[in-house]
C-alpha cells in the first residue's frame, strides 16, 4: 500500500507569470518517476499538497485537467513563505506532489444536464480543470449546454487569458468573460461584477447544475 504521507517526486517543467501583477504563476510539473503519474490519478476539482523539502507544504488546486497526459499544472497565488519560495524556484528544480486529496465535482450527476460554472479571481484553478475534461472529444458529448462566467478586477488579473478568448470562440461552449472595470478602449467583452452581471443578464433552463468558486474579497 502506497504511504499517502510521502510526496511523489517532481521536477518543474515550466512556469509562466500569470497576472500583470505577478502575485500568480503557473507551475507544470512533470513526475521523475514516469509511473507516479499514474499512480497520481486525480479528478477535476481535486487538489494536492505541494511540498518543499525543509520548507513546508501548501494546499493548491489542480489547474491541469486528468484528460492532459505528461504533466500537472497549478497556479500559485504568492503570499506566504512556502508560496514565496516556490515563486523564486527555477525550471528544473525538484520538489514533491502528495495527493491527489480532496472531493471532485460529481461528474455522473451532471451528465445530460446544461452546466454553468461561474468562477472569479485566482480560485478559477479547478474550474479550467473542469473546463477542459468537459470540452474534451471524449467526454463533451456527456454535457448539454455549457456556460462558463469568468471575471477579475481588471484585464491583466485574468487567468488562462489565451485559453479564455480560444473557449470564447467555440460554438460548444458559452463563454462570458468580465472585468470590475478597465479603460482599455479596446476592450471587447464585458465590464462588471460578476453576481450583478449575471443575475441581470441571464435565466437558468430547467435541468441545469452551477459550480462557483471566487477568491478572498479584494
């Protein structure tokens, strides 16, 4: 029986700043061991400890989705010391991943249903995990109508940005990007908070099921 208390070893493969602010990078890491991978078989809405040795350990949701192979991914807000020292390791450090922990979403349930996931800030992790495994070929089929409701304070504080303007594109998936505010004059989506947005814009069809995760107020 594997020891649950024991990370499994990874190497950071890449790390992308993923606001302007540069308080949140996004961590791929890959495992040195090629069949911890499967032995780290998570579901979307899941999280794992991410754990520094002689530094700590901290809970950090999963960003990748389990239908991408090779790598697993977080975004990492930096505001304590664990945080602080992973946002100043390099490509090609070593660390460890223990897990995965924690409840998924109930993907059974929400099969043949329409789905609306509204997100807001960095606590928009899982939910592009959830994103992913739903629009993928295999699976997006399983799902009636997709709405996704995604905001940050400003332009520069969305997550995923290229991933979000590709999502707004598609025709299988309804995507509503918002901001607080900007003067960006070229600024094509929406502008607002995301509850008064969505509440004055929008009615629910029967049979549909909400996941919502928002970060701290700011």
């Amino acid at each position: 029986m594997e020891n649950p208390y024991l990370p499994y070893p990874v190497r950071i493969d890449d790390i992308e700043v993923a606001t302007e602010d540069k308080s949140l990078k996004t961590f791929t890491f890959v495992f040195v061991n090629p069949e911890d991978e499967e032995k780290f078989a998570y579901k979307a809405g899941q999280f794992a400890e991410l754990s520094i040795p002689g530094v700590g350990e901290i809970p950090i949701g999963i960003a990748s989705s389990p239908v991408e192979k090779g790598f697993v991914k977080f975004t990492v807000f930096r505001t304590g010391v664990v945080t602080t020292h992973l946002h100043n390791m390099k490509k090609g450090d070593l660390m460890g991943i223990r897990g995965p922990l924690g409840n998924w979403y109930p993907w059974d349930k929400l099969e043949n249903k329409n789905v609306v996931i509204i997100g807001g800030g960095f606590a928009f992790t899982t939910l592009r995990s959830s994103i992913v495994y739903m629009l993928d070929p295999a699976n997006r089929k399983k799902f009636k109508n997709i709405d996704v409701v995604y905001g940050a304070r400003s332009p520069g504080m969305l997550l995923y940005r290229e991933e979000l303007f590709d999502w707004e594109k598609r025709d299988d998936i309804n995507m509503h990007i918002t901001v607080d505010g900007t003067d960006d004059p070229d600024w094509k989506y929406h502008t607002g908070f995301v509850p008064r947005w969505w509440r004055t814009t929008h009615r629910l069809p029967m049979k549909t099921r909400m996941r919502l995760c928002a970060d701290r107020p700011s």
